[in-house]
C-alpha cells in the first residue's frame, strides 16, 4: 500500500480532471482547482495572506475564502471547464494560471491579481496544456475544444490551429517519434489519437472509446485512458500492454515511484483508488484508495524539503502527498523488480503454470477416453474422448446481404465461419476485437441442441478502419467436459463492407477527387487486393488503365476509381462520401509511402450543406451579439431600479418602493428568458461550429503532408476573414 507523508483535508469541493500546480510567485508551489459556484480556489500553505496583492486594475478577481487563510479563491462567473498552470511568458520566470470554460479562456496573474488576456473562443475549452511545441520559438497554451485545437502565446493571440475528427478530451506533449522534438497528442470523442507534428498530422491511432487521459512517460512512451475503463502505454504506435477496469479513469500521471530511473503510471479511478503501475509490464506496484473520486494528481515539492511529491486529491477535498519509495522497500514489499533474471524468472513461472495445467487436462481425457462403459467397449471413438490428432481449425470471412424476406432488421454485416475439418462439435467461440463490439468481446455459445463443428458470427464493422480478430475455439466431442482450445487471428480488411459491382453502375457519384499517382498498375491492384473483402472481376484490370467499382453495403452508395498511367498516373476517385474519399487516399499514401500528395475535390453536396451552415453560423452570430447588447441594457436598467426601490424604502414610499420592484420582477422574468434564447442558441452554434470544423478536416484529410497543412491554415484565415468563396476554393483545389 501506498503510505502518504502528510493529508490534507480542504473545505472545498473539487471537479474532477480540474486540478494543477503553480508557480505563481516564481518560488512556492500552489495546489490550484476548480470548485463550486464558478470559481478555482489557490491553496498557497507557505505564503499566508491576509488578503491578495492589491491591483490597480478593474479586473481583480481574487479573495481570501473565509474559510482557510491559505486558500484564496478565483471568481471566474462561469461553469469551469479546463485549467492549466505554466510558464506562458518566456520573459516571466513564474507561472501563468488559465482557465477554460465554455465560450472563453481566461489567463490570470496570481501575484498581480490581474488578467492577463481574456478571450472568447466559441469552439470552447474542452482541455488546456501549456508547453512548446517542436520549433516554435515560444510556449503556448493549447486549448482543445470544439474539433479544433487552438494555440495562444502570452498576449492571447492565435500561433497556432488545426483541426480534429471530433470534440477533444486531452493533451499531451511527447517525443513520439524520438527526434529530440515534442510532438502535440490529442485524445478526441472519436476513438483516435491524433499526433501533431507542427501543424501537420503526424500519426493516428484507433481505440476502442473516446481518449479521456493522455501522458508523456519517457522517451516516446505514453500513457492514455480511456471512458470504457482501459489504460494502457504506446512507444510510438506499438502498444507495450493495456488493462480494463469496471470503474472509469479520471487522471494519469507520470512518476518514479520506486526510484529505478523509469516513470511508473499512476492512475486515479472513479472509485477511489490510485495504482501505480509498471510502464513496462503493466503490474500494480502499489496502491491506495480514497474515501471518493480522485479529481486530479500532480507533482511538486510542496513541503519545500528538495523532493518531489506525487500529490493525489479527491472530490470532497482530500488531499494526499507520497514520497518515491527505496529500492530496498520495494524488494522488501515484493511489488515489482525489473531486472532481466526477474523477468525471465516470471515469464518462465507463468509457462510452467499453464502447461501443468495443459497436461492435467490431457490426463483426464486420457483417462476417460480408455475408460469402458457398461458394455465394455472402450470409448476412445465415443463421445468422451479426446479430439483426433490432426483436426484443423479454418475461418474465412463472407459478406451478408439479407433479402427482402429476412426477419428483424439485419443489416449487412460480414460473416466469420469458423469449421473444424472432421466431426467433433465447437462448443463456443470467443473473438477478441477492438472497436468492434461493445465490450471488445463476443462470445457464441450455441445450445447442446444445435452443436456442430461450424459456427458462425456476425460481425458489424461501424467504421472503415482494418482490425485484427483473435479468435478462441473450444473444441471437443458432444459430451467431453475438457475442451481442446485452438486459437487464430485473421485480420479484417479495411474496405469490408464494399462489394465490387458493374463500372457502368447508375447513378454515377458527382463528387470527385483527382490526383497524379506515379504508381504501377500492379501496385494499386496489390493496395485494392488488401483493404477490400473481394477482389474486382478480371475484367476490371485493363492495359493500361485500372477501373474498378464497389458498391458500399452501409449507405448503398457506389465508389469508382480510374487509374490511367499514360496520363502521368491521373488517378480520379467518384464518391459522394467525403469521409469515404479521406479514408482511401490516407490508406493509399500509407500502402504506397506518399509523403505529400496535392488533390482536386469536387463534393458539390457537401459544399451546399457546408454554405448553407456558414449562413447559419452567421445568424447566431448576430443573435448572440443582439442578446448580449439587450443583457447590457438590462444590466443599467437593474442598477436604476434598485437605487430608486432603496430610496424609496428610506424615504418610506411604500407605492413607489413596490412599483420599483414590480419593475424589477418583470425584468428579471424577460432576463431569464434572455438567458435561455442564449443558451440555446449558443449550443446550436457549436454544432454547426462542429460541422464547419469537420468539413475543414474532411478537406485536409484528402491530402497528405505539406498540401494538408496549406489546406488547414488556409481554411482557418478563410473564416476569420469571412470569404466563403476563398474557403471553398481552397478546399476544392488547395489553394486560393
């Protein structure tokens, strides 16, 4: 068990992922969280105050909570969504305090008692990470918000913008490809990990649900959570080892616990408990559980003795610090040892565990196999025993299309057959996929009544990702009790839900992408024969043109490509789906190691669905300003009213004082209603906010490096100076 060095109990309520650290003064260490009624509160142990720096400035927001003199606390007037504690400005040599919530970020000195910038950002501020990013000269505080990540430097201006897939849940800055050079990681609602190098997508990563934690380890090593209860670590894209939990992750960090050079993962959970684990091998080095919810873990020296402490805090305001323990403490507690022997030594322990047990079952179906029955015929060939020797497991895959008649609604789905190649029966299957089921496990175990030596599972892939199956079969005769387990792994093609059809199909899509591809024929076809479920008919491959078609069994919508090298490999994509179009060019450059691939895109469709949100976007936009003028007035209107009702109870005319009130009551109701128009609108704004910055991804997805950046960038200033038509000129051919 994890033993803490000292326990802090605070009259504070704390929000969960709402919890950092701060330099503020430049010297002493701050525990900083969001808490109740929109506000942060800044426990300062060291520096008692009596009551904050003065400030001459208007924008003072800071007071000593009457509760404890060492916690002052931050009025922010807003729900709290995001906080982050750094050095914002290369010339100060203290950390800046900045606050996210819904619609604006707030960068505030501590020591000053002043603002710093306070911006509005209609995206919102999901998460906030302060920190450097490759050769950008400065730091910047990296908001990620509404599918869209902003970068502000000291003064609040935008260094920095991209997009991603969907909304945003973490951030993190690591050195993922190991060049000396921090790379941006960004964790989103849409499964992914998305690597930024600069501007430019560096890496992604599919997960089985969205990313809620993200941190740097050592090296390229990173560790991250997700909302279905797994945690695990990546080096680059390889994944070292992942766990699942029944509770949810709240927080990680990165520290060495147990002082052997290597930073554990330390991970607070929804029930309480905070685990160190092994980077390495995953294992549970040691433990400790609080009475709530972990809110947050940090680390500083906060007793200022020269050591760091790793700090945990929990929503009803506990807070724990823990010192690393000793190497002699840890072989003493048994928790873990990394050595090479010790790991072999596990490894080989393991090993033997599983092939005692391999060889009792073998005994028991030996021994029931040469057992007689009543008769007095043994039952080597009966029901009881063993499997044959040379029984063989085969999968293949099929696509399902039900017809008319099917019952229930089933849709198109592919179909995993598994067979054995003689009589015995299976009597369950277990496949292991991610993001594939819910739960990332399905397990078919037909009745006694209907065994046989085939099954069947349907499978239904929701999105055009590859996955690799891994597949469990128990396989025996129809009244064994020991089951033989066979084990195989099959990966599913990308592309598995389209099946080739006719070229000339009608309709023929209107959207197109064209681009030059100076690729063999045979190298396409070789990409094509990996990512679809069927290959094209022979006829598809003519010399010397390509032309194959498929037919999406999700949307019944067709996809056809031409590939001419006569015309320096002039490669044309027909497709009314802009994602489906992203999808196979980003798989093309993967296959074919493109490094910067510029496009034509003509998506005639999305376009009027995009201008038509862009005029959306501008009507709320003028609503929100209308709102916010009518809230100003009604601001004057209510200082008005309270002054007249207070002198008229003073003066003790009762008519007038109630008049004043009435007034007042009536104001207040037409607030109120004010306040939700606002409100409502304000959500409609961010989908369509949401869509203007997905349709921007769409286009960058089309291209791949160096153009893909120019298409973002080019996007983003197209908004800002509201010039529709340079937007979509940019996204149709990359430039304006």
């Amino acid at each position: 068990m994890l033993v803490p060095i000292f326990t802090l109990k605070l009259n504070q309520k704390i929000f969960p992922r709402l919890v950092t650290v701060g330099h503020y003064d430049g010297r002493h260490p701050s525990l900083t969280a969001a808490t109740n009624g929109g506000k942060v509160f800044i426990h300062t142990p060291h520096r008692r105050m009596s009551s904050p720096s003065p400030s001459t400035t208007p924008t003072a927001r800071l007071s000593v909570s009457s509760s404890d003199s060492d916690i002052t606390l931050l009025s922010i007037g807003q729900h709290v969504t995001s906080l982050a504690a750094g050095k914002l400005d290369p010339e100060l040599n203290q950390d800046v305090l900045v606050v996210g919530t819904q619609t604006n970020v707030l960068a505030y000195d501590v020591e000053q008692n002043s603002e710093l910038f306070y911006k509005e950002l209609p995206d919102g501020a999901n998460t906030i990470l302060i920190g450097q990013l490759a050769d950008m000269s400065k730091p910047l505080a990296f908001v990620g918000g509404n599918c869209a990540i902003t970068g502000l430097d000291h003064e609040g201006q935008d260094s920095f913008w991209t997009v991603t897939g969907d909304n945003v849940c973490s951030l993190a800055l690591a050195d993922f490809n190991s060049d000396g050079r921090n790379e941006l990681l960004v964790g989103s609602e849409d499964y992914d990990i998305r690597v930024f190098q600069g501007d430019e997508l560096y890496a992604e990563i599919n997960e089985a649900e969205a990313v809620v934690a993200l941190c740097p380890l050592q090296g390229d090593k990173f560790s991250y959570a997700l909302a279905n209860g797994i945690v695990g670590v990546y080096s680059g894209q390889e994944r070292f080892w992942r766990i699942k939990s029944k509770h949810q992750p709240i927080c990680m960090a990165g520290f060495d616990m147990n002082e052997d050079g290597v930073p554990e993962v330390i991970t607070g959970w929804s029930s309480g408990k905070v685990d160190v684990r092994s980077s390495q091998t995953g294992n549970v080095i040691y433990k400790d559980t609080f009475s709530s919810t972990v809110a947050g873990i940090v680390q500083a020296d906060y007793r200022l003795d020269g050591k760091e402490e790793l700090i945990c805090c929990s929503v009803e305001g506990e807070v724990r610090g823990y010192l690393p323990a000793s190497m002699g403490m840890v072989s003493q507690q048994h928790s873990l040892s990394l050595g090479p022997e010790s790991k072999a030594l596990q490894e080989l322990t393991k090993r033997r565990q599983n092939l005692t047990m391999e060889l009792k079952n073998f005994e028991i179906n030996e021994k029931v196999a040469s057992s007689k029955d009543p008769e007095g015929e043994v039952g080597v060939s009966g029901p009881m025993g063993v499997i044959p020797a040379s029984t063989m497991l085969k999968t293949e895959f099929g696509v399902i299309i039900p017809d008319g008649d099917a019952q229930g609604n089933v849709s198109p789905h592919i179909e995993l057959a598994v067979v054995t190649s003689n009589d015995t029966i299976i009597r369950s299957v277990i496949v292991f996929a991610e993001g594939l089921f819910e739960g990332e496990s399905h397990v078919v175990h037909p009745p006694p009544s209907k065994l046989s030596n085939t099954i069947k599972v349907p499978l239904f892939p929701q999105k055009d990702t590859p996955v690799e199956l891994n597949v469990k079969v128990f396989v025996g005769q129809v009244s064994s009790t020991q089951y033989h387990v066979f084990e195989a792994s099959r990966p599913l093609p990308r592309f598995s839900l389209y099946i080739p059809c006719s070229v000339d199909i009608q309709p023929r899509p209107i959207g197109t992408v064209t681009f030059n591809l100076s690729e063999r024929l045979d190298r396409l076809k070789s990409w094509i024969d990996d990512s679809f479920m069927y290959a094209p008919g022979d006829d598809a491959v003519t010399t010397p043109t390509l032309s194959v078609a498929y037919l999406s069994l999700r949307t019944n919508s067709p996809l056809l490509m031409t590939m001419d090298p006569a015309q320096i490999g002039k490669t044309t994509l027909h497709t009314d789906d802009m994602d489906l179009a992203g999808d196979i060019i980003q798989s093309l450059a993967t296959y074919l190691g493109i490094e910067d691939l510029e496009v034509v895109a003509e998506f005639p469709k999305h376009m009027e669905e995009l201008r038509s949100v862009l005029s959306q976007v501008d009507e709320y936009h003028k609503v929100r300003q209308r709102l916010t003028a009518e809230m100003a007035d009604n601001s004057g209107v209510i200082r008005n009213l309270v002054v007249r009702a207070e002198d008229a109870r003073m003066m003790n005319d009762m008519t007038n004082m109630k008049k004043a009130y009435m007034q007042l009551y009536d104001l207040n109701k037409d607030i109120v209603t004010g306040y939700k128009i606002r409100s409502n609108n304000h959500m409609e704004l961010l989908e369509c906010l949401k869509i203007v910055n997905q349709a921007i991804q769409k286009a960058g997805k089309l291209r791949v490096g160096r153009p893909k950046a120019k298409v973002i960038s080019g996007c983003r200033t197209a908004i800002k100076n509201k010039e529709v038509e340079t937007l979509f000129k940019i996204m149709r051919s990359g430039a304006n």
